[in-house]
C-alpha cells in the first residue's frame, strides 16, 4: 500500500452505496491510511462548543467529555498496540458533534479496522454512561431533560472546568450508543493517492474554522430544492444573487483543445470577467477547468453546473452536505453558485432540440452521419450542461 501511494497508483474500488466509501473487495485488515468521520447521534453537540470571534480564531472548546474523547484518541494507537495493532494516529479532531480520525496500519492487522473504530466508539459511549450518566440524571430532572432544551441550552454544553453535558443524559438514556447507528451515515476513506494524505490532514485542522463560515454565513450554505431560472429547474447551493447579473459570459471548451487554445480563451474570459461578467460552465474537460480555477483564483464570480454533484433528496447526508475543498472557500466568499439540474431539466424539450442541432452541426464539420444519443446517456447531460449554461448567460 506505502508503495501504491508512493508511485501514485490509485487502487479505487466499487463503492458500498450503504457504508459511506467503504470499498468492496478491499482488505481492511492490511496496511492503509484511513480518514474516520464519526457523527453523534442526532448530531446533538455533545462534545462542546464553537468559539471564536472570527473564522481566523474559531475553536472548539470541548467540556468534560469531549476532553475524555479527546484523550481516547490520543491513546488509540498505545491502547491497541498491547493487543498486536500497529497503529499510528496522524490527524485527530474532537467538534462538537462529530469525531475525524486519521489513522495509518502500519503492519497487518489480527481484525479489521473497523474493530478498532467500533471499540473507541463503544468505549467513548461506557465512558458517557459510568462517569457523566450518574452526575447528570439529577440535573436533568431539574432542566426538564426534553429535546429542544438539549440543543439549546449551550452553557451546560460547554462544559465549564470540569462540569458534564448533563442535560443529554434522557435523550441518550434509552440508546446503547452516543454515535449515530445508522450506517448510510457511516464515512470512511481510504487515502490512496499522493497528496491526499497531506489534504486531508489540512481538512480535518482546518474544520473549526469551516464550521465557524459554514454557521455565520447560513444561506451560503443552504440546499435549496426548485431554483427556477430561465425556465429550467434546479437545486443549487451558493449566492444566488449572481443569477440576476446582467452580464454573463459561459466557458465550454473540447477536450481536444491544445494548450495555447486554452490560454488564448482564458485570457479573454478574464477580460470579461475583469469587465463584470459572470462565468457559466460545466468545467468538465481540462481547458474548462483550468479557466474556472483561474476566475476562481482571482475573486471572479463563477457558476458551475454539476452533473449529480449534490445530495438526493431525502438522503440522510442532505441535512449536512456542504461543498468540498475550494468550492467551499469561494462558496463562503460569496463568489460561487453551484447548480445541478433536476430531471425535468435534463428532459426539456428545448435543450434536447439544442442538444441535437449541436450534435449534428459536429457531425456535418467532420463530415460522418449523425446518430442520436440517449437523453440517460453521459454525452447528452454533458452537452446539455452546456446548452443549459449558455441559456442562462444569455437570458
């Protein structure tokens, strides 16, 4: 595996569409390096709080439990050696809500990795029951105990010097763990490629000061189902304000475009944009993803459709998604709509006439029969992707 990751090969398996990235066929018992994302059932903030005045100085500021998690982690790796696991934690960050873990095997494992998560997390809820259930049952009679009270009743979460978050003790009374059971909430990932390692390192320090962007800028951040515009639905995350900008300009590049092609088109997109046009692309072949991350580089506003980027409705990951890595930085600056459209959209009579006419038009300069795609196939979302775009730019 050290090796795999050394020269770069990347070792990508099937998906299990129920356990969050977990890999079919993989041999969780030899040596990798994986991230954990652990989550609290019903997402209470059992662990703590976020402070900070600023996303520069946010931080989390954990009570009496989440500072014996947080001691948990640390010791994973000493715990388990006494049991023949070499373990070694890279990366570890207690939120209020949720636990990352990044962890390396350094040698072939007795089980699973999955044992060693599945112990720290049924130690972490012993841990909750023998020390903090018994010294929060009183208090919350006292508070009342109910629900709504447990989310919002922040000074207790906090966890002053030593106190407990007494007020979740009836909600997590009747439930054999504080984690979340279900298992479509359950997040692993394999880090496979170089850099990645690296990346997610950086992610899993950088989360306070994400969380303190994510809740200060709600509506940034909020999945909106059905956003109409130029007659085509959507769902879309981001600042939806940019929609209204008189100026629009799309980017759609093929993938056979050369490097001075690219450079030529990128100069003149910057031109626009500099002149306060907003982009539109689908940023799917190099040339347009080179000129989206130049825009995005250089604070120019940006839409972006996505092909299946977001969430499904009803998923049980729609409540909490928020947009990875860069997307999400231009996304808290205001800078970035993202869009995806809903089947109706794809299926609109106008986009497929339009996705048709380019089709044949492509056909006639390379002089070969035209010959229809499928509406369900990637090459017709790809170029409806476009179609849509330039529609919008051009309202």
């Amino acid at each position: 595996m050290e090796q795999a990751i050394d020269k770069g090969e990347r070792l990508w398996r099937p998906v299990d569409p129920m356990r969050h990235h977990r890999e079919k066929g993989w041999d969780y018992r030899g040596r990798a390096i994986y991230h954990f994302t652990l989550p609290v059932e019903g997402r209470y903030p059992l662990f703590g709080t976020l402070e900070g005045d600023s996303a520069e100085t946010a931080a989390v500021r954990l009570n009496a439990y989440g500072r014996r998690v947080c001691q948990m982690l640390s010791g994973l790796a000493q715990f388990y050696k006494g049991k023949g696991y070499a373990l070694k934690v890279l990366a570890q960050m207690v939120m209020p809500d949720h636990v990352h873990l990044v962890i390396q095997v350094l040698e072939p494992l007795p089980q699973s990795i999955g044992a060693v998560v599945r112990g720290f997390k049924s130690a972490c809820t012993k841990v909750y029951k023998e020390e903090f259930y018994g010294s929060g049952e009183n208090a919350a009679e006292v508070h009342g105990g109910d629900e709504s009270e447990a989310r919002g009743n922040e000074s207790e979460a906090r966890g002053d010097e030593g106190g407990a978050p007494v007020h979740f003790v009836r909600i997590f009374a009747d439930r054999g763990s504080v984690w979340q059971q279900d298992p479509a909430y359950y997040h692993e990932r394999i880090l496979h490629a170089p850099g990645q390692l690296r990346r997610m390192i950086d992610y899993v320090k950088d989360n306070p000061r994400r969380l303190w962007l994510k809740t200060h800028n709600p509506d940034l951040f909020k999945l909106h189902r059905r956003t109409v515009a130029a007659g085509l639905s959507f769902t879309s995350m981001g600042n939806h304000f940019l929609l209204n900008w008189p100026d629009g300009q799309t980017v759609e590049m093929s993938r056979s475009a050369n490097s001075e092609q690219i450079q030529e088109r990128l100069q003149t997109v910057l031109a626009a944009a500099h002149n306060g046009a907003i982009t539109y692309t689908a940023a799917i072949s190099k040339g347009e993803q080179l000129i989206a991350r130049s825009l995005r580089l250089q604070g120019y506003p940006l839409v972006v459709l996505l092909n299946d980027g977001f969430p499904k409705e009803g998923s049980p990951h729609e409540r909490y998604y928020k947009p990875g890595g860069v997307y999400f930085e231009a996304c808290s600056k205001g800078q970035l709509l993202l869009l995806e459209p809903t089947e109706e959209a794809f299926m609109d009579a106008s986009i497929q006439e339009a996705v048709e006419a380019a089709l044949r038009r492509k056909a006639e300069e390379r002089h070969y029969s035209y010959t229809p795609i499928p509406v369900t196939s990637q090459r017709y979302r790809f170029m409806a992707l476009n179609e849509m775009a330039r529609r919008l730019a051009n309202r």
